[in-house]
C-alpha cells in the first residue's frame, strides 16, 4: 500500500473520528476469527474511514437544533472486498452512534475530558481532548435500523453486534432483546430487511446499510433504504453503507452513491491496480495482497484457494467480491477495464475542430444525447448555451418531455462551432428534425442511420470494440457518459449476431448510442478521405 493513500487532507484536530477509534477500542472487543476477545482497533481503512466519516467543520458550531451542520459529510459509502473487516467495523459504529460521543459539542480550549462515568458507562474510561479538538456528546435518545437484502443477512452485523455487547462493560446499560437491541432512554437498533415494512414509519436517527450494491429497484430493497433514509434525513441522522463492489449494470444504491454529483457523501473504494489481470494466478495473489493490505486477519494464500475454484464457475463473482473490482455480470456489452483504459482527461477539443456527431433521441422515457468524436480519434460530449450545459437531455428534469427547442438550439451551435463532417441520427421520433437538420446543415452532413437496423448495428459495434481495444479512439471523462456505457447489455439476435439495450427501464444508454453513432459517422468519413465541408446555415443575399 502506498503511505500516503491512507493519509487526511485535513486538520486532524476536526474530527471526533480519534474520539471514536479510541472509544470502541475501549467498549468493543473483536466478536470472532484470530484476533477473537481483543480489544475492537480500526488500522487501516477503518480508521481513515471512521476519521473521514466523523470529519467537522472548521467553523462547525453547537446548535441543539442543527446537529447535522457540524458535519462535512451526511452520509459515507465504504466499498471493500470480502471479509475485509466491514462487518465489524459496522457493529463499532452502531454502538458508538447508539451510546458513543457521536455529536458534536464545540471545539476543546485545553483540558476538557470525556468521561464515561456522566454518561450512565462505568467501565472508568477517560478521554483527554487536545487545545483545539471536536469534543463529542453522546445523543440523549439514539434509534439506529441496520438494514440488509435479506433478513438472514442482517446477522452479518447483528451478530457481532450482540457479541460486542454481551463481552464488554457496554452490557451493563445496553440489552439485547428479542428482534432489537435496547439502548437507553428507550432508544433501540432494529434489524431490518425488505420483508419489515411495517417498521418503516418509524423514526431513525441513523442507519447503516449492509452490501448495499444489492439494493435495486428490482428486488425493492433499494426502495426500502431510500425510504429509511428519508427517515435518518428528517431527524438530523447519517447513513453509512457498506458492500462488496458492485454490478455495474444493476444500478444499485451504492452505485448511485458512488456516481451522485454529491459532494457531502464519503466515498472510499480501493481498487486493484487496473494492468493486473485476475485470470493469471501470478497476478491475482498480487491482487489479493493489494486489497487486504490493512486486514491482518485475512491469509492472501486462503484467498487465492478460493477464488482459484470459483473462478473456473464465476469468474465475476469471484473477481468482485475477492479482487475488489466491479465486474458486470454476464451480457455486459462494455467492460469497465476496456472502457477506463481508453479514458482521457487530458484532451481538450478547442472551436473549430474537425468532428463527425452522433444524435440519439426519444420522446420523453428515455434520454436524448449528443456526442462527438474528432478527426483524431477522441469522442467527448460537447456543451452549448451561455452556461455550458452538456448535450445530453434527462426528460425527468424537464417536466417529462424532451426540449426540443434545446435540443435543435444545441445542433445549431455545434455546426456553427466545429467543422462537422457528418452527423448520423437515428431519426425515430425525430423525422422532423432530422429531415429540416438535413434541409439547413447539408443533407451530406446530417444523414440519418436508424439504430434498430441489425445489419447495420452489428458491425458498428463490433467496430467500436475493436478500435476501443485497438486504442484507436479515446473518449472523455463524462461520468454520466460511463454510467450509461456500462448499463448496456448484449442482446443476441440471428445467428453470432448481437445488438445492446438496457438491463431495466431506469437505466440507461442513450450516451453510448450516441457515442456509437458519433464513431461509426468518423469511421465512415475517414474512409471517404475526411474532406471538411462547410456546415451551418446558408444565407443569401437579396440583390434590389
């Protein structure tokens, strides 16, 4: 592991995370494996995460009504392979959210202590603050749902939640029940799954969320966290959620999470590195040893072992949940390795570029989507208006129809921008703008190329993975780009022959059909020689 991955961009004085670590260790000992009956020590990830998660505000202040303020992040998303040590990790913070010194309470002068011995603990243990440190106070009433796909996996956490509690001095105030654990002031954790929805009503000031990269909309466990979350927001709480990596064409919470424009959600996922291949034995030891870096307890060979037979059944499953790697499951038309290796952050298109365009539409259920590829190669989604918005239109935000007047105002400054040599559209639903596109910009330029053509379709994306492979063409880092690239799904027609669509109606890829059009339109005019031509509206002179 590279010393400073783990390292904080902050002042370490801004965070109860120190507060929390030493705090667990205190109340918490480890529930199982090799380390079984010691003190509950975050290394690693765990304290980097726990550091991150508790993170304050320089200029956090009390208010006995605005206890989510203090806080830089409201929620954080942990991502880490199996047996990783998450688990644990969970039950730690449940405890510590549920009876710990989880809120804040104003920033140390010099010699303020925590003490256990006002908070109803009589297990003796202090904590000195240093001159300038988030002091903590534990919450007068605490109600926690842990939240899991199944309910026989809510025990992956609850269990070592009741062992934390029935082997340390926590036990002295806090009881488990039947089917919850009672904390005090008549605050409690529940355990809950998709089948609870009868507790859902109930108020939380807190969730954590187990393998979260389960809950879609599918299995309507994503619908259940949402809404538990909604219950957390409305009572100043925050979530956590943990899981494996997840299936990039699934669309699950943690995907969500992880790809939200956000900025108060805690993210943290180490990868592998991307040039070791998971096929090759040599190279997968080296990945297992990479991700379970900080997990002592975890033996690299047991792994090996293990993944080593999964993989000659489901080389997916075994390289998400022991290499740490989202893999999409089988029928992804684009692998997130092929994709991310042809990424560039370092290609800036300037006005007046040669380009060739692609132009997917619909009505108002799917997206509609513009995307370019220049003379050179490079495929990037191109802005328009005074604010720069992307070309790619979400009907959600626009009352549930797609612009069309955005849409046609768009096209307009993309031909008056770049010199654009051709332009495939796939013209359904959008006949009429197609042919008057046609009418104004060249109908050698705007040439419309039906998508639902397979004779057509297959070879162009047969092309656009191999010069994707080949490296011959390279694209931007639009995130929504990617989100929509990785949904696709192979769909098998006649004979060896495929085309892509969506997994489920709420995801989406309307870029990537964009993208497609926009390399097969660059492909077919490098083959005819590239000759620029003038595109944009043709005025003429009216002689008296």
């Amino acid at each position: 592991m590279e010393p400073d991955e783990l390292a904080i961009d902050f002042d370490p004085l801004h965070t109860l995370g120190f507060l929390a670590t030493d705090w667990i260790e205190r109340h918490c000992l480890v529930p199982g494996g090799v380390y079984e009956g010691e003190p509950l020590t975050y290394n690693g990830w765990q304290l980097f995460c726990t550091v991150n998660h508790y993170r304050v505000r320089e200029d956090a202040r009390v208010d006995a009504r605005r206890l989510l303020a203090p806080f830089v992040y409201r929620r954080s998303v942990i991502v880490g392979p199996q047996k990783c040590g998450k688990s644990p990790w969970g039950a730690g913070f449940l405890l510590f959210e549920g009876v710990g010194p989880s809120l804040f309470a104003g920033f140390a002068r010099g010699g303020e202590v925590y003490r256990c011995a006002d908070h109803g603990c009589g297990c003796g243990w202090e904590y000195e603050y240093q001159p300038g440190e988030a002091m903590g106070t534990p919450r007068r009433k605490s109600l926690l749902g842990l939240l899991a796909f199944a309910e026989a996996q809510t025990a992956n956490v609850y269990e070592p939640l009741q062992t934390m509690i029935h082997s340390g001095p926590l036990a002295e105030f806090v009881h488990v029940r039947e089917g919850f654990i009672r904390l005090p002031n008549r605050g409690k954790i529940v355990p809950l799954s998709r089948a609870a929805r009868t507790k859902l009503g109930q108020p939380l000031t807190g969730c954590l969320g187990d393998e979260s990269g389960l809950y879609t909309s599918a299995n309507g466990v994503l619908d259940t966290w949402q809404t538990m979350r909604r219950g957390v927001a409305g009572m100043q709480g925050r979530s956590v959620e943990l899981t494996n990596p997840w299936d990039p064409m699934e669309n699950s919470a943690a995907q969500q999470a992880f790809e939200s424009q956000a900025t108060d959600i805690f993210r943290y996922y180490r990868k592998p590195p991307a040039d070791l291949s998971y096929a090759n034995k040599r190279e997968r030891h080296k990945i297992h040893l990479y991700v379970y870096a900080d997990s002592p307890w975890v033996d690299a060979h047991g792994i090996d072992r293990e993944a080593a037979e999964l993989v000659e059944t489901d080389p997916t499953q075994a390289e998400r949940f022991f290499g740490n790697r989202l893999v999409q499951g089988l029928g992804a038309y684009l692998t997130e390795e092929l994709l991310d290796s042809t990424a560039r952050t370092d290609v800036v298109v300037e006005d007046g570029a040669a380009v060739a365009g692609g132009f997917d539409g619909s009505r108002s259920s799917d997206w509609t989507a513009i995307r370019l590829e220049t003379r050179e190669g490079h495929r990037f989604t191109p802005t328009y208006g005074p604010d720069s918005r992307p070309t790619y239109w979400n009907p959600a935000r626009w009352g549930g129809r797609i612009p069309r007047g955005e849409v046609d105002a768009a096209v307009d400054e993309i031909m008056r921008r770049y010199k654009v040599r051709r332009f495939y559209v796939d013209p359904r639903h959008w006949e009429t703008q197609a042919e008057a596109w046609a009418s104004i910009y060249g109908d050698d330029v705007v040439i419309e190329w039906p998508t639902n053509q397979l004779t057509r379709m297959h070879p162009a994306l047969v092309r656009y993975l191999e010069d994707s492979a080949e490296q011959v063409t390279t694209h931007d880092d639009d995130k929504t780009f990617r989100l929509h690239a990785l949904a696709a799904r192979r769909i098998a027609k006649a004979g060896d022959r495929f085309t892509i669509g969506k997994p489920s109606e709420n995801q989406k890829i309307d870029l990537l059909m964009a993208d497609e059009l926009a390399h097969e339109a660059a492909a077919d005019a490098r083959a005819a020689g590239w000759v620029d031509v003038v595109t944009g509206p043709t005025y003429f002179r009216l002689s008296r």
